[in-house]
C-alpha cells in the first residue's frame, strides 16, 4: 500500500531563499535602529554642553 502525500504535507522548514529574505530584512531594521540611537546620544551629547 502506497502511502499518498499531501504537497502541504511534503513541505518542511524553510528554504535558503526566505531563511535570507528574513536576515536581510533583520539587517535593516537593526541598521535602522542602530542610527536612530546614534543620532539620540549625539543629541544628548550637545544637550549636556559636548562633553
């Protein structure tokens, strides 16, 4: 007896494309985040006198 299977069921983890889809788009929010912070403790910098 043949066992049928389901091509939803065939599919498992992710493939190369979308597991690199999903750090390039971690990259670019980290990058986003990173200069936000940068711009944040240079204005905290020029607020306490430009230490």
């Amino acid at each position: 007896m043949k066992k049928i299977i389901k091509k939803t069921e065939s599919k498992k983890g992710l493939s190369l494309v979308e597991i690199i889809c999903v750090i390039a788009i971690i990259c670019i929010l980290a990058g986003a985040i990173l200069f936000n912070y940068i711009h944040i403790f240079r204005n905290a910098i020029d607020a306490l006198g430009g230490i």
